[in-house]
C-alpha cells in the first residue's frame, strides 16, 4: 500500500516502475495525488478544473488490465495538463473569461500525445489569460501562490502547474513556453524546466497555436529523469511544421551519460539595460563555480544578439496571434472587442494585433530570423549561454498586475522583471532553468543554461551532472 509519505517527492519514473512491478497500483498512486491536492488547493489554487472521480476510474481499469501498461513508461500515471491545451471532454477556458463554459471538442496534439502514452489526466493547472503574463493570477480563475511562500508568485504562465508540482501533488506536470513560460514558474517554484528546441516535439498545424512556432511544450518536473522521460513521449519521429533536429532514440536512456567538457558562456548584463537582484547575479556565479568544478570552461561573453528589434519583432506574432484567437470567439458570441470580458493588457495586445499589417509581419520574421542565424554562428565557439532566468526573485502577489489602471507601470514591470528568455523563443533554441539557489529567504532562484538548436539531449546531461553534484529540494512542505 503506498501511503502519501512513500509518494511525496518520489519521481513519475520510480512511481510508475513501481505499478509495472507490482509494489502498488495505479489507483493508489493516483489516489495520493488528488488527496495531496485536496489538502493544498485550497492554499495554493493550482488546479482549475478537477477530473479526480474519472481518473480514479481510469486507475482502476489500468490495474484491472495491466496490459494498458504496456503504452509507456510511464503509462498510468496521474498527470496535469495546463489550461491552454485542450483535453476532448474538459473545459478550455484559456485562463479567460471569454471562453468560460468552453468544452473541448479535441484534444490537442501534445495532450493526444500523452494520452496514447497511457498518461491519466486528473486536472487541468492555472494560467494567465492565453498565457500572457508572468505571473498565475487570471481574473477568471484567480490566484495561484507559490508553496515556498504563498505571498509571492509562481511566476507564469505555466504558474498553476508549477505549483502543484512544487507542492508535491504530482512529480511533473504538463506546461508551455512561448517567452519563457516553462523556464520563469521552474525558476520561481525551485522545479526544473526544459524548454525544447523548436521542431523536436509535437505542436499544432496552425501557426496561430504555436505562435509561429515560437511556444513549444513541454514539463515542469522535480527531477531531471522525469523531464527526460516526458520529452520521449511527445518528440516527433520525422519532421512536421518546423525542421526536425537530431534526437536520441530515448532521452530517458541517454540523459545520464556524463556531457563532454563544455564551453559556457556567462551573461550578466541585462539585455534591456534594468537593474538585477544580487541573489539573482549570486546564483549564476554559483551555477559558474560549480560548472568550472565539474570540468566546464566558463568565461564571461558579449551577448551577440540584440534584444530590442528582435523582442519587438516577436510582441508583433504575438499580438497578431491573439488577435486571431480573440477575434474568432468574440465573432462566435457576437459581440465587439471593446465589450469582451478580457483583462486590460489582454484587450491591448489584441488591438495592437488588429493593426499589424502583412508587410510588418513579414519583416518581422525577418528580424527574429537574423537572429537566430547569428546565434547560430554563436554557437560554433561557445556550446551553452549560463544566465539568470528572471532579473528579480519571485514578485510579490500583485506587483505584476494585468488589470492595472497604468498599464505604463505595467509594461515597466515587466520589463523590469524579465528580459532574458523570450530570445530563445523567437530564435528556436531548447532553454532551461535549474533550480540551483536560494534567495537568504528561501525563495527559489533559477539559472538559465540555453545551448545550440537540437542540443537539447547535451543540456539534459549537463542538468543531470549538476543535479547529482547539487541536489535540490523536491517540494515545499507546505
């Protein structure tokens, strides 16, 4: 019988070994699961749409047919999935009031992804309005807190399933990254968050849902084996909207082996020139300590991209994308813009994309797609870029606000908080956070290592090395 002790802090991979071999069964895995988030949601708030009654049914027809096992590695196994993929049968809301009532009529294709895997969805997780934001604290389904300390933030948009994981409810949970959306809640929460390279794992046909091709998803996990094991189920085995890059047959099975000695390179200054926290600065000196210890060579290097065009270049997707998901639902609800139950900056970017002309799209593809040729070329002298995540620690509730009266203050904020991630976005690289400090009060501190497109098995194997050296706490005991 596994109690909620034994499950605590033990990963997908161990848990569902444990099922395959008889130690316990589907069922009591998943039922401490959904006893642990009956016991936190009503602190921390990640969950936003139960399914615990049919995944406990799920969990019994895997261990009355223990074939169904068969599907995965990690088949069986109670999973979230973030607010912004749908699941056939769930509701969709988007982190948005304007789809509240919303039932998905199909499951997206990461979800299908995980469901031919045997995964069993328990929940859908907490995000900002289309994941817009930093931070988890949507007008339609309010305020996810941080288990590490609830006065503070998840960071976003993957906040909701960062939480729960970092409160033990399950060891992983599905997220996306169209900015930083994996790596900023990974930071924030003390999880580990890989964001993979751009045509590697499974994505939607239309570019509007990818953002064109700039969001990818993927995990946040307590252990670097889950990540690896995740990324199995959802990479593509031959190419589909985007080019395919080199993969291993089995992340899982290769993401142990020692990496070869890398040359990191460190970035410290902020690319939109804010001000960054010292315990953020200490962290990544720490991460460049350890590395060196391990055998890395590290030195200081001049970012070769910069940010400002190529950042701008891509708020112009964005806000094009938006507007394409808003326009299409408030047509349906017949209804104008200016009367849609969105969040202020939301209403922003979608009017900021109604604007965006066909030749500004273009040339704006343009911009990012320079950059990624020159980090390429990058690439040919340094293997990885070590740099913060976020400029600052983990906010205070209510200091990002998407509802602000002064969206002025708003965007300053924003920028003042973030900077380093969405690069990577745009220009299609794989990007993660490792929760490797702590700020004096014990809030997590992530470090960004982001390396060439298709290293994505070489930063695995770099996370593992720093995981057995460093070894992180797996949960808050909240």
């Amino acid at each position: 019988m596994l109690n909620q002790s034994d499950y605590l802090g033990v990963d997908a991979v161990t848990l569902s070994s444990g099922v395959r071999a008889g130690d316990f069964t589907a069922a009591e895995i998943t039922e401490c699961a959904i006893n642990r988030a009956e016991a936190v949601e009503a602190t921390i708030n990640s969950i936003v749409t139960p399914n615990y009654d049919a995944a406990l049914d799920a969990a019994k027809n895997f261990d009355a047919n223990p074939e169904l096992l068969q599907q995965g590695k990690v088949a069986g196994f109670p999973f979230l999935i973030k607010d912004l993929s749908t699941v056939k049968g769930l509701p969709a809301t988007f982190g948005s009031n304007l789809f509240k009532g919303t039932i998905a009529d199909r499951s997206s294709q990461i979800v299908q992804k995980y469901l031919d895997a045997g995964l069993n969805v328990f929940g859908l997780t907490n995000t900002p309005e289309f994941g817009l934001t930093l931070t988890t604290e949507p007008k339609a389904n309010g305020i996810t807190r941080n288990p590490w300390n609830i006065d503070h933030s998840t960071g976003g948009s993957s906040g909701g399933a960062a939480a729960a994981v970092a409160a033990g409810i399950s060891p992983a949970a599905h997220a996306t990254d169209g900015g930083g959306s994996i790596r900023i809640p990974a930071a924030c929460c003390g999880l580990f968050g890989l964001k993979p390279s751009r045509g590697l794992t499974a994505i939607e046909s239309k570019l509007a849902d990818s953002w064109s091709g700039m969001s990818a998803g993927h995990v946040v996990s307590q252990t670097v084996r889950d990540s690896a094991a995740f990324l199995d189920i959802i990479k593509l085995s031959k190419l589909y909207v985007f080019p395919l890059p080199d993969a291993p047959t089995s992340f899982l099975d290769s993401h142990n082996a020692e990496p070869t000695r890398l040359k990191i390179g460190i970035q410290l200054n902020h690319p939109l020139d804010q001000s960054i926290d010292q315990a953020c600065i200490d962290g990544v000196n720490n991460a460049a300590a350890l590395c060196e210890s391990l055998g890395h060579h590290v030195e200081a290097i001049v970012h070769p991209v910069d940010y400002r065009p190529v950042v701008s270049a891509m708020a112009k997707l964005i806000n094009t994308h938006v507007y394409q998901r808003v326009i299409t639902r408030v047509e349906q609800l017949g209804i104008d813009l200016q009367d849609a139950d969105l969040e202020r900056s939301t209403k922003i970017v979608a009017e900021l994309g109604s604007e965006v002309k066909a030749a500004d799209f273009l040339a704006a593809r343009d911009v990012i797609f320079e950059a990624e040729l020159a980090m390429r070329e990058f690439h040919n002298s340094f293997d990885v870029i070590l740099s913060p995540v976020l400029a600052k620690s983990p906010a205070e509730i209510g200091w990002l606000n998407m509802n602000s009266d002064d969206m002025k203050e708003y965007t300053r904020r924003f920028r003042q908080y973030s900077g380093f991630t969405a690069l990577y976005n745009g220009t299609g690289q794989p990007s993660m956070s490792v929760p490797l400090h702590r700020t004096d009060a014990g809030l997590p501190i992530g470090v960004m290592f982001t390396g060439a497109w298709g290293s994505d098995l070489q930063l695995l194997q770099l996370a593992s090395q720093l995981e057995q050296a460093q070894p992180w706490p797996r949960y808050a005991e909240i």
